[in-house]
C-alpha cells in the first residue's frame, strides 16, 4: 500500500466529495427564491441595480407578509408542513416501531403516539426527525402507505391552545380540517392532547 | 447567490465537518435556508455563510448530543509545535477517511483549514475564533491520538518534532 502525506491525503479524499447535478440545481432553485441578496462576485458598477432589486424585494416582502398574516392558522400549517414534506429530509432515526422512537425523541415535552384515524395495518412507520410547527418543536414521523406505496408525513406536537386556536378536535366530533398546499393534501386535527399534521398525495 | 463552484466547496466544508454527505447535504441547505432568511447584507457572503454552518453544525451537536464541546483542558506544550507536527505524518492513501472519521469535529474542522484551504494556524483561529494556543493544542492532541490510534503499517511519522 504506498503512502500519502496526510494533508495531501485528505484534500484527494475530501475534493472526491462532491454534489450531484441534482443537488445543485436544488440548491440554485433554493437560492432563486431570494432576491434580496446581493449576488457573489457582482461588480460594483451593477451594485445599483442590486440596490433597485433590494427596494423592490423589500416591497413585494411586505406585500407577501401582509398577505402572509392574511392566511388563517390552518393554511400556514399546511403550507409549513407541505413544505417541509416535500424536501423528504433524512431521518434521524429509522424503525418500524413507535416504542423506538418515542425513545428517540427526548427533547420533546410529549411522547408521540398513534392517531385514532390512521389504522396501523394501512401505514409501514420508516422512522422519524425533529422538526417544528409554527414555531413549536414537533416531531416529523414518515410513514409508507401499503397500498400505494407513497410516502407521507405526519407531524405531532404538543397541542397549547394559545397558539393554536380553532383547530378541530377530534373528541368533540370535529373533523379534520384539509389543507392543499404545494401539491398536496394536508389533514390539521387535534387528539389526545397533540396536533396532528398528515401529508397525503391529492388524489 | 452562490454560483456552483462555491456551492461544491461549502459542501466539502460541510462533509469536513460531519463526515458524511447526506449529512453535509442537509447541513448546507438548511444554512443556506438560514443565510437566506437572515437580513444580513455583508460583503463577504462565503465567510459569512461558513459562520452559519458552522454556528449550525454545533447547535446540532449539542442537540443530538453526538460530542461535547467543551473548553480545552490546559496542558503543557512543547514549545516548537506549529502545523509541521501534522504535516510530518504521512498515511497509507486510502486512509484518510477513517483518519477523518476518527477526529472529532472540532479537529476536522482545523483539518480541513490547514489541508485544503491552506490556512496558517493563526487564519484558523482567526476563523474559529478562538486563541491560537487552543489551535496548536488541538494539533497537538491530534497528532498524538493519530499516531496512538492507528498501527505503523498504515500510518508513520516522517520527522519528529515533538
């Protein structure tokens, strides 16, 4: 086996990691959605167009916060958990079994736990992450539908009636309420004490 | 916005500090997700960006409790160390992963300024922001703990300072 010094060993071994085309592109698409930012390596003599495109951005942020504080609590949760689905994060923890991850999830003030509308024979659990809902930590547990094989989402976090008003409870026969943001369906309910956020393919 | 070279090099600057892609992926793009959101107008966008995942990357840590990242204990140090203590290690050349993965990430990360953005140790601790006493002794441990870790067969000490 021949032999490397090591700081030209590690600068082989980590030049060799790179991100896929479809990373970047990701990454490019992430960044494209910002326009209040001026670009790297732009010359100064366009810097007054950045300064244009800063005013214009700030102005039509506030035109979308408006319209952000507009929305109603349920529509921010479905387009914060539709998002949030979508980028199919890693997991944190993978098991099929709730007792697992219940023991994962440690820094949450509650234990996640089965919804009475999900019967377990239709659902695979693949594991979980930690994420948050309006602010409020939450776990984010991944679920395989047996019968169509696609993926899904279901957020928990602790139900605290001050920041999440006017939600539908189950145990006062209340139904879930449907979001449909970013291609999906998102079902916003109340049970047992938890918020519950479930992410379905719109049919 | 950061063009795709720059993109690939903050990725290895992940990957140096979490030693797994998936992991430096995410890492990157939640940074990035909070560069984007921050209000910051700095004219130094990469060495800002680098702050935010390393501030992150910490964060993580503590949170998932994967290493503690604890004060450095003093020691005595021989006098004349500096990056030459490193780089008088040579290694068998498909062993730098393992090496990598074998330092916590606090020494990846002196690792990845020395070997592939060729900082001085002084650049490092300016970076870290930490005293450059802490640097050479992390070197130090570093190099102690390589070459107790791994055989002689794969890892060997061309010059000893120390």
């Amino acid at each position: 086996m021949s032999k490397k010094n090591i700081k030209k060993a590690v600068i082989d071994h980590i030049s060799s990691k790179s991100l896929s085309n479809a990373q970047i592109n990701q990454l490019m698409g992430l960044q494209s959605i910002s326009t209040d930012k001026v670009p790297v390596g732009r010359s100064v003599q366009y810097r007054w167009v950045a300064s244009v495109a800063v005013v214009v951005a700030i102005m039509l942020t506030t035109i979308y916060l408006n319209l952000s504080t507009d929305l109603s609590l349920d529509e921010r949760i479905g387009n914060e958990v539709a998002k949030n689905h979508i980028k199919l994060k890693p997991l944190e923890v993978e098991s099929s079994s709730l007792d697992v991850l219940r023991h994962y999830f440690t820094e949450l003030d509650f234990a996640p736990i089965e919804s009475s509308l999900i019967k377990p024979l239709d659902k695979t659990l693949l594991g979980g992450r930690y994420c948050s809902i309006q602010g409020v930590t939450a776990a984010q547990l991944r679920l395989k539908d047996n019968k169509t094989g696609k993926i899904q989402s279901l957020y928990q976090t602790l139900y605290t009636p001050d920041v999440f008003t006017n939600l539908p409870r189950l145990e006062e026969g209340q139904k879930p309420i449907t979001i449909y943001s970013g291609g999906l369906e998102v079902d916003i309910w109340v049970e047992k004490g938890l918020l519950f956020a479930l992410t379905r393919d719109t049919q | 916005m950061y063009d795709k070279d720059t993109l690939q090099k903050l990725f290895r600057y992940c990957y140096a500090l979490t030693c797994n892609e998936q992991n430096a992926y995410d890492l990157l793009q939640d940074s990035l997700e909070r560069y984007i959101k921050s209000d910051n107008t700095t004219n130094q966008p990469t060495a800002y960006i680098k702050r935010i995942i390393h501030n992150k990357f910490v964060d993580d840590c503590r949170r998932q409790k994967i290493v503690q990242f604890e004060a450095m204990e003093e020691e005595n140090l021989p006098t004349d160390i500096d990056m030459q203590a490193l780089e008088s290690i040579v290694i068998n050349e498909d062993l730098a992963g393992k090496v990598l993965q074998y330092l916590d990430p606090g020494e990846r990360e002196i690792v990845y300024f020395w070997a592939v953005e060729g900082f001085s140790t002084s650049q490092i601790a300016e970076q870290l922001d930490m005293p450059r006493g802490s640097v050479l002794s992390k070197i130090y441990r570093m190099r102690k703990k390589l070459v107790e870790h791994f055989d002689e067969s794969s890892i060997s000490v061309l010059e000893v300072r120390l």
